[in-house]
C-alpha cells in the first residue's frame, strides 16, 4: 500500500511511523520518501490500510491511502 503523510519531514518520523507500522504487522517492509511524503508499506499480512492509516493517526500523522495492494 502506498500512503501520503503530509506531516512527516525527518528520520524521526520515519522512524516513529516505520515502529507503528511493524507493530501491527512484524512482517511489514517499510519505505519512506521524505521528498514527497510517501510511506510505501509491502508484506503485511492481514492488516487493512484504515489499521494502518488509524495507527498513524493515533501518533499524531495524518495519512492518506493513495494505492492499496492489488
């Protein structure tokens, strides 16, 4: 999946972000483009984007899913 996250501008985000992510799926690949604010998220195993995009919200980064997994 494929989400924009406006508010993240540092390696401390990516790295708050890329913790929130893993804890909802151990197996998530995580990679973040700080240029355009993207967070690109591979190999999660039954975790649905609004999970994803509520457990970012819950520490303070708004997200929004630009392309789910086909």
């Amino acid at each position: 999946m494929k989400l924009h996250v406006p508010d993240m501008t540092c390696n401390h985000c990516v790295s708050s972000i890329t913790k929130a992510i893993k804890e909802l799926s151990s197996d998530a690949h995580v990679v973040a483009d700080l240029h355009d604010h993207i967070v690109e998220v591979a190999d999660m195993i039954e975790v649905m984007p609004d999970k994803v995009i509520a457990a970012l919200d819950e520490i303070g980064f708004e997200a929004t899913l630009i392309e789910a997994e086909a």
